[in-house]
C-alpha cells in the first residue's frame, strides 16, 4: 500500500471532513433503513436498540528507542439495515499519527487503518476512536412455516453456501448426518431448526483450541467457535446458506431463508449459552459477518479478521489493542 506524504494539518482536516461526513452519512441511511423496516409477515421482527460506546484503536509506547513506519489495522463496527447503527462519538489521536482512514471490504468488512512515520523514544503514541453503536433486538417472524431452501439465491448470498476455513460444505460423513437428523422435518424453518438443537444437545462445550466443523462432529466436543462451525457446515451441506457473526469476545451463526415472493432474511441463533434460536437480544456490536475474508495484510484466507500490526524499522515497542466497552 503506497500511503504518500502529507502535511499534519492537511491530513488533520482531511480526517476531520472524512469522520464528519462519515458520521452524517452513517446517521442519515441508518435512520432511513429504521424506518423503512419490513412489515413482512416472513421477515424477522425489529425491536428498540441499545446503545453503547465501543472503544477501538491502538497505543503504542516506545520505551528505549524510536520505531518506524508504524501500520496498524483493525475491524470495526458497521451500519447494517435495520439491525446495527453507527456514529463515530470521539477520536483520540496523538502527533504521532499521520493517516487515518477507513477502509471497506467485502460482505460488510470495515477496518480503521492508521500510520505513523516515527514514534521517537520514550514517546507513547495513540490512535483510539469510540463509536456509538445502536444494536436492535430480533424476534422470530411471525409466519416461520412458508419460509423455503431455495436455488435462487442472491449473488452475495450464494457465496455462504461456499467452503470456509474450518467449514467444509462438500463432505460426505457432514451431509449425511445432516439428512438423518432433518428427515422427520414438515418445513424448511423445522430442518434448520432441527440441526440447531441436534448441535446443542449432542455436541459438548470445552474450552481448547478450535479443531473446525468435521473434527467437533467426530470428537463430540469443541470450543464455542467449533459449534458454530458445525451447525454452518451442516447448513451448507444442505445448501442452506450459514454464516458466522463475530463480536467482541464472542460468535455465533445465521441462517438464510426466503420467503414464497422470494425475499430473502437473515434469521440468528446462539449455538452456546441460552437457547436462541430466529431471534437476539445480544447489545453487543456486530464487528463481522461471515467466515472468510481476504485482506491484503494476509495471504491465506481468514476466519476473522483480527488487528494487524507491522513496523518497519526501529526497536521493539510495547503495543496494546483497544477493544472496549466504555461507560457513557
């Protein structure tokens, strides 16, 4: 990535317009989708949001000598229809900070990018911005029956019914324990419901490292990523579409399902904890939807997408990433 070279107080009102737009923008189609939300007797049901403040960013100490071309990334929340608004509430930025912009990916990717040409020694630089977040309720829709597995999927949407890092979609011993445990179903909402409950009841929750989809279903147990896994896969073998949700400290799926007039929803389920199945009151922001990512900091596909941090030349600093809630 070519950054160039600015001035400080260009680039200070530069980032200054870009927030304020940003911001206006962001309260303008996020009030417009709240009001425009689907009256549909298939669609899921909205109620009132909480907001909270997130603190996302970087600081940085360089406590013996200078460090050099700081480049630092990290997720952060996203507006989505109906369910998620966002304003960015305050910035803190040290000197130290030459760049900052955002920068947007695909299937609602948003990531904060910050650089730094020089922290000198015995400094410590900042960049900490906190965004308001307004997370909505989801209640079950109100006709779950009439609710269909179809092959006219959205572009967009047929991309999660695709393979994912440590989410087979095309295997075998998968797709047969997925037909076994949906063939007593009567509608499309029960099947998927079906694999829900058969994850819950019969797949152990234990901390240890993340073993994927055809791994927890052999062992029997895994860890709250592991079930996620399992229930996506099971999904995707049946060509439903499924996909991760990721927030602070936490994930769970979604699954897709349309209506007879071929609208399309996105419809929650928690796989660990309290049973929750077509409806969330989670208050915590939605970072990230789905389970395979590319960005330019990493070559093989990700998961999630996790803070980056590279640093060209100087000596080793002491780096903490900000990801918080904070008190209003």
């Amino acid at each position: 990535m070519s950054w160039g070279v600015f001035k400080m107080q260009r680039q200070s009102l530069q980032r200054r317009q870009f927030l304020m737009s940003t911001a206006a923008i962001g309260a303008l189609g996020s009030h417009l989708a709240f009001g425009q939300q689907p009256v549909s007797e298939f669609a899921p049901q909205y109620g009132d949001g909480v907001k909270r403040l997130w603190k996302v960013g970087l600081t940085l100490a360089a406590p013996t000598g200078f460090c050099a071309n700081v480049y630092f990334t990290a997720n952060v929340p996203a507006n989505w229809k109906a369910e998620q608004e966002v304003k960015v509430a305050n910035e803190q930025f040290t000197r130290h900070v030459a760049q900052y912009k955002y920068r947007d990916g695909l299937y609602g990717l948003k990531q904060m990018l910050v650089f730094m040409p020089q922290v000198p020694a015995r400094h410590t630089a900042m960049a900490h911005v906190t965004y308001e977040v307004e997370r909505k309720t989801v209640q079950t829709p109100q006709n779950k029956k009439a609710l269909k597995v179809t092959p006219n999927l959205p572009r967009d949407v047929r991309f999660f019914v695709g393979i994912s890092p440590l989410i087979e979609n095309r295997n075998a011993l998968l797709l047969k324990k997925a037909n076994e445990i949906t063939s007593q179903a009567e509608n499309d909402w029960e099947r998927v419901e079906l694999l829900y409950d058969w994850v819950r009841e019969n797949i152990t929750y234990q901390n240890g490292s993340r073993k994927g989809a055809l791994a927890t279903l052999r062992a029997g147990f895994g860890e709250k990523e592991d079930l996620t896994s399992l229930f996506i896969a099971f999904c995707r073998n049946l060509k439903i579409p499924a996909r991760t949700v990721w927030v602070p400290d936490h994930n769970y799926a979604e699954f897709f399902l349309q209506s007879p007039d071929g609208q399309g929803f996105w419809f929650p389920c928690e796989l660990s904890g309290r049973r929750s199945f077509g409806e969330m009151s989670d208050n915590r922001p939605m970072l990230l939807r789905g389970d395979n990512f590319k960005v330019p900091e990493k070559q093989e596909p990700q998961r999630y997408v996790a803070e980056h941090l590279k640093i060209k030349g100087g000596s080793k600093p002491q780096v903490r990433f900000i990801r918080e809630f904070v008190q209003s």
